[in-house]
C-alpha cells in the first residue's frame, strides 16, 4: 500500500534533480504514471490493505495515527484518475517539447497528494493531502507565468479559505466523537445531527462548503475559467478533467450518506432540506454554468463553464439520494473525466499549433488537423450526452433517478443544461475547426505522434464507455457492494432506470446507430457522385480576387454567436454577479492593506497607542 | 554549575574589548558566539538540568539567582545558534560600535533567559533594547535614527511600566524572586493582582509585537540591515518568548482566571489581522517580513491565551517554526536583495531559477508560517485550532478570523515565491552558492519536523511538563536548594 | 436477417410517410393561400431529381455531417413505437429517444457549418437557440406525463390510453397537450419558428451551400424528422393506435395543425420566439405539472 504514496513521493525528488533534462523527466513521469496504475490495477479487491503511522504528537489528549487504507471507492476514483493521467502524461511529453518551464515535478506532488486523498483512512491525512494540493496546484498554474498570477490566486485564497472551515470542521467533529476515522466520523456526525441538529448541519456544511469551493459548484464557480485560461495547457488538462473531482470524492463517501439517512425535516415528502440544498446549488451551477459557457469567446473558458455545469449534474445525482442517481453521478464522474480530458487534450493540440485560444481568430482547422477535429468531435458528442458515447449512460442514469423521485425543477434544469450544452460544443465545434481556413494557419500541421496517439486512445475509450459501460459500471458496483450498499453488479452493456421498464441497451443503441448510419449511407452513394471543390470556388462565385489585386477576405461568423441568446440574459447575470462580490472582497482587503500600511510607515501616535492598549488591558482586567 | 555566568560575563568583557580590538573584531564575535553555544550544549548534555546557581553565595529568595531548567536551556539554545547564524550574514563593518552593541545584546538576551528574578529580568531587557536600538540605528540614516528612536521612546514607555510593576510587587509581597512572587502572588488581592499583571503585560507586549504596543516593528525593521533584523527577530524575540512563557504562564498562572487572558485574546487576534492584511500590498520584502512576525508573535499569543496545555504547545511549535523559517527568509532575502540591490521582491524575478535552492527554502518557510501539512507550522496550528474550539465563543471566534487571516498571508507568501520562480533572464546576477547552506539545513529542519513531529513533540512535552507542575518544581528547585 | 430487414423496412416507410406528409402540406398551405399549389407527389420528385443531379462538397465533413444527419434520425425512428410496432426489442426510452434525435440535428449543422458559409452558420446558431427554446416546455410536458405513469416507455405510456377516447393525455391533460403542440412548431421549424430557414434575411440559412445530394439528404432528414415527432406526439396523446393506417392518420391529423398554423404566421425573431416558448408554452406546462403534481 505504501508503494503506492512513496513511488510519486520519490519520483518528485528524482524529477526535481533533473528539472533541467525535458527529455528524462517526461518519460519518467510517464513511467511513474504507469507505475501507479499498475499498482491500483494489482490493489483492486485487496480492500483490507492498510499503512500507519504512529506519531508521538498529542492531540485531543491522544496520539496521532495517521493512516491510509485501500477502500472501494477510493480506488474506483484513483484507478480511473491514474488512467487518465497517464493518458495525458503520454501527450505531455510531446506537448512540452519547446516549453520552457517544466511543471511535471509539481505535477508529480500533485499526484501524490491525490493518491493520499483517495486512501485517506483519517481526516487528518485527508487534510494534510488536501492542503497540499492547493498550494503545489497554485505553482502548477502559474507554472513562472506572470499573467496566470491572478487567476491562481484567485485559486489560492479559495482552496485555503475551504481547507480552513474543513481543518474548523474536522477539529469539531473530532472534538464531539472523539475519532478523526473518515468512516466512524460519519456516523458520529449522523448522531450529532439527530441529537443537536443546528451543530451537525452546522459541520456538514463547512465540510460541504470546502468540497463545493475544490469541484467549482456555485457561488465558487469562477476560479475555472480564471484557471483554465492561463495554466499550462497539459496541465488544465489534468485539473479540467482529474482534479476538479476531488471534491466529489469526499462527498460521495461522506456528505452523501450523512444527508441520506440523516432525520431532518422533508420537503413535499421527497427529500430533507439538505438534499434539496445541494440539489439547488446542483442546479444553479449546471444552469449557470451552462449560460456562461455560451457567452465565452476563449475556448478554455468555455471548457471552463461546462466543467462547472457538469459538476452541477454530479451533484444533482447526488441530491435525488437514491441510489441510481447514486451511481449516475459516480459514473458521470468517470465519463466527465474521460470526455474533458480528450476535449481538453484537442485544445491543448490547438494552441501548441496556433497558439492561440480565442474562437473566432480560429476557423478550418479540420483541414489541417483531422484526427483532432475528431477526437473534438466525439468529445463533444460525449459532452453533449448523446448516445452513443459515453456521456449518455450517465446522464440518463441522473435523470431517470430524479425523475423517479419527482424532482421536477431539477429534472428541468437538467435538461436545459444539457440542451444548452448543445449550443456551446457545436459553437466551440464551429468556430475552431469549421468555417473557413485563415490565411496565418496555411501551414499548420497535424500533432506529432506522441500526442496523436493518446487522442486516439481518448476516442476508443469514449466509444467503449459508451456502447459497454461495463467497463466503468462494474468496478462501480462492485466498489459499492463491497462498501455495503444493496445494488446488484451491472451487466457490460445494459443501464437501470429506476422507473418502470427503464432497461436501456446502449449496445442495441449503438447497433441501431450504426444501422440509420448504414441506410443514410446507402442513401448518400446512391446518389450522383459528388465534387470536392475548394472553398474559395463557391464563396468567391468563382471569381479570383487576386486578379483584381485584393485577397480573399476570408471570414467566419463566429464572434457573437448567440448574441439574442445573450441579450436575452445578460440583464439577469448583471444582476447576480457572484465574481463581483468575491472581488469587493478583495478589493477591501487591499484598501484595509493601504491602511495599515500607514499607520506603520509614519509610525506616529506610537504611544498614543500603547496607552490605548493599556487602557484595554485595564478595562479587561479591573473594569469588567 | 557556577560558570553558567560567563554566558553573561564573557560578552559583557568582550563589549568592553571591542573598543581596542580593531580587525580583530569579527573574530572576537565567532569566538564569543561560538563560546556561548558550545556553553550551552555542554550545559544541555550535562544531564544535571534543572540547577539553580546563586550569585554571590546568597540563597535565593534574598541574592541574585541564574536558574537552568528544560525551558531555559531549550531557549539559551536557541537565542545562541539564533547568533551564531546571525553573525554569518555580518560583513564589511569596521565601526567598533556595532560589536561592542552586539556582544551586549548577547549578554542581555542570554541573562534574560538565565535570570530567575523580576528585576534582574528587567534589567537584561532594558540593556538589549538599548543595544537593538543602537543597532537599528547603525546605518545612520534618517529612516534608520527615526526607527531607534521609535522603538527607543516606546520601550522606554515599557520600562517605566515594567519598573513600576516591579515596584508594586516588591512593595506588597516584599521579594523580586520568580518562584518566590509565584508563590506568594496568590495571597495578594484580586485588584492589585491584576492591576501588577497589567503593568507587566503593557510593558512585555512590547516586546512580543501585539497590537497595539507594537507600531516600532516594522520601521525598525525597515530601517536596520539584515543582520540587525536577525538578532531583532532570533534573539530579542526568542528572548522575548522566553520571558512570555515564564512569566505569563508560571509566575501568573492565575491570569487564566482573570478578564486579562480574554483581552490578550482579542489583542492577538487583532494584531494577526494587521500584520498578514498589512503584507498583502507591501511591495518591500523586510516589510513583509516584519508584518509577518508580527503576525505569527500574534498567533503565539493567541495560544498562550488559551491557556490549555494543547494550546501551548501549539504556540511552542509555532514559536519554533517561525524562528526557524524567519531566519531562512532573512538569510534569502539578504542574499537575494544583495544581488539585485533593492528589498522590493518584484525585482527578484527570475531569481529562483537561478538559484532554486534559496528559493526552495525560502518557500518551505513560507509554508510554514502558512501553517501547512508537512511543514511545522502546521502541527502547531493544529493544535491551536483544536483546543481554540473546545475552549468557547471568544476563542472560536478569534480562531475562524485567525484562519481566515492565514488565508491572506498564504496568498502574500506564495506570491513572492511564484515571483522568484518567474521566467525571466538573470545572467547578470551572481551569489555565491556556499550561501545556500544555512537556509537549506534550516528548511530541511522545517520539513523534518513537519513531516516527522516526533523529533521535538518530546521536548515540547518536556518544557509543557515544566509549565504544568511549575509550583512544585521549579520553585522547589529555586528555593529548597543550598 | 429479419431484423436487417425490418430495420430497413421501418427506414425506407418512415422516409416515405415523411416526403408524402411534405408534399401534401405543401398543396394544402397552397390552398389555404389561395394558390393551386405542387401535386402532392411533388416532393418525391423533389428528391428524385436532387439524387439524380451532380453536387459539390468542401471537405469530408459535409459528407459526414449529412449521413449523420440522416443517419441519427433514422436511428431515433427506430425505437419510437409505430403502432405498438417497434424495429427491435427496446423499452423506447423517451430519454433516449430525445437525445438520440440531437445527433441527427448534430450532424447537420456540422455539414453546414463546414461549408464555410456564414449564413449558413448564422442559420445554425438561431436553430440552437431555438431549441434550447422548444426542449424545455417539451420536457417539461414529458415529465408530466412520466411521473403520472411512473415510467419512460414511450410504449408504456401509449398503452396507459387504451380503451376509449376519453383515456387520451389529449383530452386528459389538455394544458399539456397545447404545450406540447406549440413546442411541435417551433421543433418542426415552422412558422412562426423559422427564424433558421429565414430565406429573406439568411438565404435559407443552413440550406445556402447545399446541393445535389446534399440537399436531397437535408429533405429526407426533414422528413424523418417530420415523421419522428409527429409519432412521438400521438404516442404521448393520442393513445398511440392498433393498426398502422390509424396511426399515420393520427400522424397526419397532427401534422396538419402545424401547417395550418403554419400557413397563416408571420415569423418572430429569434429572441422573440426564445421568449415566447419560454412564457406562454413553459407556464402552461408548469400549470399541468403542478396540477399533476399537487
């Protein structure tokens, strides 16, 4: 089990000796990263797998143990990180090949960190874990680059904001039941919330608070676009599609079951009042997140959004506490992963070739980069939960558990969401690789294969997922089983609904496809053959505008796509500006800042001020 | 152990030398310092700890008494290697004065920590303000003289008080003994008990930089250079800590009673919101520093307040953590500022890539004052959160803003490391790389404790054990001997 | 082999209902305004001819996108019951069978947008839009009837009516049922909701760079479409039907709404359309959704 935690830990120190060798460091990352999942692949079942260590350091009148332990859904979330970070850590070598910072030692510690989250026997563990992925996330942002400063503060002061009201709740919990174990906690918090419930919603909430601030649920669901935009691009990779589940994690093993079977007060006989709290932050975020990913120009950004509002699906899952949704949202996480991560791993692809992110200074680069544009293509079909890739499976698993418990607004909000997700991918689709070819892209090339290939890895594994999701589905319910919950384990292709004769077949799915594909396509050579014509043939009637000494003014309208789309809502996100709220707050720790500042630097008054001090002294200590 | 005096004595005749030694005098500072520190080991690995040596042949509580226990020699400890580090950064000073200031200040803070009684304390610390204050005011410029004389008006302000509350004490319990006033202070009435306690509070906040008694800190360390900044902070502080823990916690133990721990509460609360919000613009990195300390001496207090043994021992390792990880950000910000020749740290850009180790180093430290996992500070912010909670409205309150506090110190601290690691060409900048040493072993010491607390969770014990069992034992070992 | 050939027959009448449906809606918009109009077979040749004409294409995607598109729609067809016939063995899950059309309008954007006309991407644009205006009071009345039958079947819910005529969601819901029906303009793209065709101002949009067999391909998605969403409305209204005749008849009763209305409209603008699905249909389906509900 150690292994585990000491190979990344002693990776990083090997990486960091050789920071300067690109070349070395890549492939040993890449090796590590192999490790890891090899490592995960041999633990899987072994769940009685554990490390400690014994400290002398007392606290709460005991010594510290510090422990982590292989349990089911941990593994099921780092198996399928391990799998993805080796994809990406595969592409990163070739991606960095002319960068010149080198993020993979920080990397390497983030990795570990993460790994320690997921086996964390205690809170304490848990915590030093997480603690250390917010800072090593922050220098992995910046990556030495001043203009991902901001966003990677904003990142900063969130994630240590969350880690104080955790290291707030977890010295309370711990103070109540007297144990800093993950698994007893939970039950001791199940008791303080039927016996004191204002206390014990009270610290559901701090630890919920940190978990919404890591996985960007509203009101934190700014720091990915203000991340995303500037971090390096493997990287974001690895944070869009790995990373931002962190925050999943705990509360699939912890928030979950103490809302579930807490005793509190329901609504419309449905769900308690905490299930309908996250429900409704699910909700926001995967509306909201949606309406901003429409409104974006910077294709990271735009990721960024439906990162936020796929998020909001997870945890809508979440909310409906049954446990299809249960099992909707853990696989969604999985999916999500799968699909960010050969979304992200295509823009990243784009901009080591332009370098560029904006949309609509890109257009037609399907001429250029096909296998790019069709691994962006099934992601976005993915993305867009259209069967028969594997956002789907998930997707409707969420639905049809909301649906069954008569979640009607969140049903709804759902299905906008995912609409509406409809209409940011293809503008993304459009505006990158569609349209017309600018001149300035002339000579871009197709990725070397280094980062071809785990593109093409990222298509198969979403088709698999898609059509058997099996593959995902039974780890899953076997990792549940062996946790206690009473579900059976899946069958490889078929999903259950929860409602009436609600047995989907993806694999019938995929066969029916595959047979409208095979009629249209008939349809399409039995007619007369066609020609390839350059574009330039038609948009120009055929006239040449160099003859007459003018270029072809190419241009695609991709700028303000849905602009009545976002007139319509502009007026309502003014109004409810969340960023602008977290920036008062900055803006008035700078000016208390000013201040003091000077106050010290004149010094004056020095010992007006003492006396004050002893007047204070005095009216503590005689007055009162 | 008689010779434990010439801790006191050999700086004090070096003092007077270092009119005449001229060149010699660098030398005569590695020896003196090496002197005291080798001392002070050989009194550490005597193994006849505690022991109390009386001056003169009179018995306490009558004469004058030096008394070594577990706290005093961790402290000796550390107020010397503080000097010996200290001294490494020292070069290019010919002026006589500044020695002759520094083996005072070696004296004073090494009897502070050795005294065993009220006005020999006073005494001690009243000669190391003079010699800070002195040594602030070495560069002789305008900002520096004004900062000496800052600190110089308001540690005499101090002193008055601190005299005053020493008169009171002789007046009504007629002895200036630590072990005799704790025990004979419990007989005293609650007014004159409290009214003794604040005097000598407003007098010792001073020198522990609590809001508001603390507007010299960050002029003076503005205006002194960096050796100077380092014995402000490695030995006057250290020294400063030492007189907190034992005449806050074991000749006033009673205070937990009173009101005052509340205020001191809410005093440290406050004096951690100013210094990590007054770092958060500043663009000099003394400054920051000098914010910083302010603020961790803030936290420290906070767990001194709390009063329970958790608690203390949570302010102990942060006092431990932040004297290590300042020393490293002095150590760094010396080399660094040298090398570009401005403090403001946005001109260090680049730097880290350089010269990664300092940088490493520098951020190691600056996790641990965050309070990070893996670094010390985090063990004892730990346990300051844990007991703060147990312990009532006041101190949760006081603990959520001290949190919230460390959340804008994170976000200062990482800045300035993200800004040593920025890409930028630094060709031109050259340090010597025997530089890196001293940071990198101090960091390591930070790491090590922080990922393995079993290395000083015994001593920490040892010393809350002290504290603990202070009528009994220390004053036995004061009282009932010879 | 008789599952091949039944998915292929399922295919081939779906197209056939959908070009016959066009053609006669043509002839009878015709009549409403006055004109004798095309023969009602006018549609079939419309076709014909584009099959049989040269075309130009720009890249592999428009090729793609157009079987997609035909493809995906084709495939949704597949697993809506006919009758209470379906292609294969399925439960008709009316999730599946909403998100499985997406592919088909997924596709043929994408071929248009890749013919590098910004009309056509404009025309494109306003079609998302709208529908992100139409899929929301339509989900909305879906999830009515869902919750009152407590299951997804498409199938399930068109045998819940069985019996007389008075069993019908029509007549039973029939706030929902108006939803339902102006949600069914704006997915057809009729008018009033043809702001993505718009051949005034847009050159009919998505349709501009298509020719040949391309075009021929965009009719035929048309008419799928057109048969995919009238069915899926008599199966969640009308109580399905036992034979096929009374089903395409029903189909076409349906059918002939939309082209009455959309006969006589004007078209919104796009944000108007947004609004209009967003207030009039969403509040009526929300009216029938809470008087399920409570």
């Amino acid at each position: 089990m150690i292994e585990l935690l000491l190979v990344p830990l002693i990776t990083t120190l090997v990486l960091a000796f050789f920071i300067r060798y690109k070349r070395i460091t890549w492939t040993l990352f890449l090796a590590a990263n192999g490790f890891v999942l090899y490592k995960l692949y041999s633990i899987y079942g072994i769940w009685n797998l554990s490390y400690k260590v014994d400290t002398a350091y007392k606290i709460l009148g005991a010594e510290l143990t510090l422990g982590v332990s292989n349990n089911p859904i941990g593994w099921y979330f780092a198996f399928f990180s391990a799998l993805i970070t080796l994809l990406i850590s595969l592409f990163s070598i070739g991606f960095n090949k002319n960068s010149r910072s080198n993020v993979s030692v920080i990397w390497m510690l983030i990795i570990f960190s993460n790994l320690g989250i997921f086996f964390a026997q205690d809170w304490v563990t848990f915590f030093m874990m997480w603690e250390l992925m917010g800072w090593t996330s922050f220098f992995a942002i910046t990556n030495g680059k001043d203009k991902a400063l901001d966003g990677a503060k904003y990142y900063l002061a969130l994630s240590l904001f969350g880690a104080a009201l955790m290291l707030i709740a977890i010295s309370v919990l711990a103070q109540y039941t007297g144990t800093f174990q993950i698994f007893a906690s939970a039950y001791g918090l199940l008791q303080i919330i039927n016996s004191s419930t204002k206390l014990g919603i009270g610290i559901l909430l701090l630890f919920l608070t940190t978990f919404l601030i890591k996985s960007a649920i509203f009101p934190f669901y700014m720091w990915p676009q203000k991340v995303y935009s500037e971090g390096p691009e493997d990287y974001i990779t690895f944070m869009s599609s790995v990373m931002i589940k962190y925050g999943i994690y705990p509360m699939a093993i912890f928030i979950v079951p103490v809302v579930g079977s807490a005793d509190l007060p329901m609504i419309l006989n449905t769900g308690n009042v905490l299930q309908y709290t996250i429900g409704y932050l699910g909700a926001i975020s995967a509306i909201l997140g949606t309406i901003l990913a429409i409104f974006q120009t910077d294709m990271k950004k735009l990721f960024a959004y439906s990162s936020v509002a796929n998020m909001g699906y997870i945890l809508l899952g979440f909310s409906s506490m049954t446990i299809v949704g249960f099992e909707g949202s853990l696989f969604h996480v999985v999916n999500h992963m799968i699909l960010k991560a050969a979304i992200f791993l295509t823009l990243a692809a784009v901009v080591f070739r332009t370098g560029e992110s904006e949309m609509h200074k890109l257009g037609g680069l399907v001429y250029r980069m096909p296998l790019t544009f069709m691994t962006f293509l099934l992601g976005i079909i993915a993305a867009a939960g259209i069967p028969p890739l594997n956002g789907f499976g998930s997707k409707w698993m969420i639905i049809q558990a909301l649906m069954s418990k008569r979640m009607v607004v969140f049903a709804i909000a759902m299905i906008f969401a995912s609409t509406g997700a409809f209409m940011y991918l293809f503008r993304a689709l459009a505006s990158i690789f569609l349209g017309q070819l600018p001149d300035r892209y002339k000579d871009v090339k197709e990725v070397p294969p280094t980062m071809a290939i785990p593109m093409f890895i990222m298509m198969v594994i979403m088709l698999l997922t898609g059509v058997v999701p099996g593959v995902v589905m039974k780890p899953l319910t076997s990792a549940l089983k062996a946790v206690g919950y009473n579900v059976e384990v899946a069958s490889w292709t078929t999903l259950e609904g929860s409602l009436k004769n609600s047995v989907i077949d993806l694999k019938i799915v995929f066969y029916m496809f595959v047979a409208g594909v095979i009629i249209s396509a008939l349809m399409y050579f039995f007619g007369n053959k066609s020609e390839k014509v350059p574009q330039n043939d038609n948009y120009t009637a055929g006239e040449y505008p160099e003859e007459w000494g003018v270029d072809a003014d190419r241009f695609n309208y991709s700028y303000a796509f849905y602009q009545p789309f976002k007139e319509m809502f502009e007026p309502l996100l003014e109004s409810v500006s969340i960023d602008g709220f977290f920036a008062s707050i900055g803006r008035n720790f700078e000016f208390l800042s000013s201040t003091i500042q000077g106050l010290f630097k004149r010094g004056e008054g020095a010992v007006l001020l003492f006396s004050i001090g002893v007047l204070l002294l005095i009216l503590g200590g005689l007055i009162i | 152990m008689n010779s434990i005096v010439f801790l006191v004595v050999i700086p004090l005749i070096a003092a007077f030398l270092s009119l005449f030694l001229e060149k010699l005098n660098k030398l005569a500072m590695y020896i003196v310092t090496l002197f005291n520190l080798i001392f002070s080991i050989t009194v550490l690995m005597s193994g006849n700890i505690p022991f109390n040596v009386a001056i003169g042949g009179w018995r306490a509580p009558f004469g004058i008494n030096f008394v070594v226990t577990d706290i005093t020699i961790y402290f000796l400890l550390l107020v010397n290697i503080a000097a010996l580090i200290s001294i490494t950064v020292v070069n290019n000073i010919k002026e006589y004065q500044f020695y002759s200031f520094y083996f005072v200040l070696l004296a004073a803070t090494n009897g502070m920590v050795l005294t065993g009684d009220m006005f020999n304390f006073y005494l001690f610390t009243e000669l190391s303000t003079f010699a800070i204050a002195g040594l602030v005011a070495y560069k002789r410029d305008r900002l520096s003289t004004g900062a000496a004389l800052k600190f110089l008006i308001l540690s005499s302000t101090a002193s008055l008080f601190s005299l005053a509350s020493i008169g009171l004490i002789y007046k009504t319990l007629g002895t200036l003994n630590f072990a005799d006033i704790a025990l004979k202070l419990s007989k005293l009435n609650q007014a004159s008990y409290n009214l003794i306690l604040i005097l000598f509070l407003s007098s010792m906040l001073v020198e522990l930089k609590i809001f508001p008694f603390n507007l010299w800190v960050v002029k003076s360390y503005e205006g002194s250079i960096t050796s100077v900044n380092m014995f402000t902070h490695g030995m006057l502080g250290t020294a400063g800590i030492y007189g907190a823990i034992r005449i806050l916690l074991i000749v006033f133990p009673n205070m937990y009673s009173t009101n005052i721990s509340k205020v001191l509460i809410i005093l440290s609360v406050f004096t951690v919101l100013i210094g990590e919000v007054g770092a958060l613009k500043e663009k000099n990195l003394v400054k920051i520093l000098a914010f910083s300390s302010m603020a961790q001496m803030g936290v420290f207090m906070f767990g001194i307040a709390l009063g329970s043994f958790e608690s203390i021992k949570g302010a102990l390792y942060i006092v431990v953590s932040n004297y290590l990880a300042k020393l490293v950000m002095f150590l760094v910000t010396k080399q660094y500022s040298n090398a570009v020749e401005s403090k403001n740290y946005i001109d260090m850009k680049g730097l880290g890539r350089k010269y990664p180790i300092l940088a490493i180093s520098f951020t190691i430290a600056a996790l641990s004052l965050m309070g990070m996992p893996f670094f010390a500070g985090f063990w004892g912010k730990f346990s300051i959160v844990v007991s703060a909670l147990a312990l009532g409205k006041l101190s949760t309150i006081g603990i959520a803003i001290l949190l919230i506090a460390s959340v804008v110190e994170g976000v200062y601290y990482l800045r300035i490391s993200h800004t040593f690691f920025a890409e930028k060409d630094v060709n031109s900048v050259n340090i010597s790389r025997v530089y890196s040493l001293i940071p990198f072993v101090l960091a390591a010491i930070i790491l090590a404790i922080g990922i393995y607390p079993n290395f000083i969770e015994q001593i920490l014990w040892n010393v809350i054990d002290e504290i603990k069992n202070a009528p009994d034992k220390y004053i036995n070992i004061i009282l009932s001997l010879k | 082999m008789m599952a091949v050939l039944r998915v292929f027959l399922f295919g081939i009448f779906a197209i056939f209902i959908g070009l016959l449906f066009m053609g006669i809606g043509r002839k009878v918009i015709a009549r409403i305004q006055l004109r004798y109009g095309p023969p009602f077979y006018q549609a079939f040749l419309d076709v014909g001819k584009l099959f049989a004409r040269k075309s130009i294409t720009h890249n592999f995607v428009m090729d793609l996108g157009m079987v997609m598109a035909l493809g995906g729609l084709l495939a949704t067809m597949l697993f809506v019951p006919i009758a209470g016939h379906v292609a294969v063995k399925t439960s008709t899950n009316l999730i599946v069978i909403m998100y499985l059309m997406a592919i088909g309008y997924l596709g043929m954007a994408m071929a248009v947008a890749a013919s590098g006309n910004p009309n056509a991407t404009i025309g494109v644009s306003r079609a998302l839009t709208m529908m992100l205006g139409y899929e929301v009071p339509f989900f909305t009345v879906i999830l009515g009837l869902i919750i009152v039958n407590g299951t997804s079947s498409l199938e399930l819910i068109s045998q819940s009516q069985a019996g007389s005529i008075l069993n019908w969601n029509m007549i039973k819901f029939p706030l929902a049922f108006i939803a339902a029906e102006i949600a069914l303009q704006a997915m057809m793209g009729e008018k009033p909701f043809d702001a993505m065709i718009a051949p005034a101002e847009i050159a009919s949009g998505p349709m501009v760079e298509l020719s040949g067999k391309y075009l021929g391909l965009a009719f035929l998605t048309h008419a799928v479409s057109i048969f995919v969403e009238t069915a899926i409305i008599v199966n969640l209204f009308m109580g399905g039907a036992s034979n096929i005749f009374t089903f395409v008849l029903k189909q076409f009763e349906i059918y002939l709404i939309t082209i009455f209305i959309e006969a006589v409209f004007p078209r919104f603008k796009i944000e108007q359309a947004v609004k209009f699905l967003w207030t009039v249909p969403i509040g009526i389906a929300v009216l029938q959704l809470l008087l399920i509900l409570l």
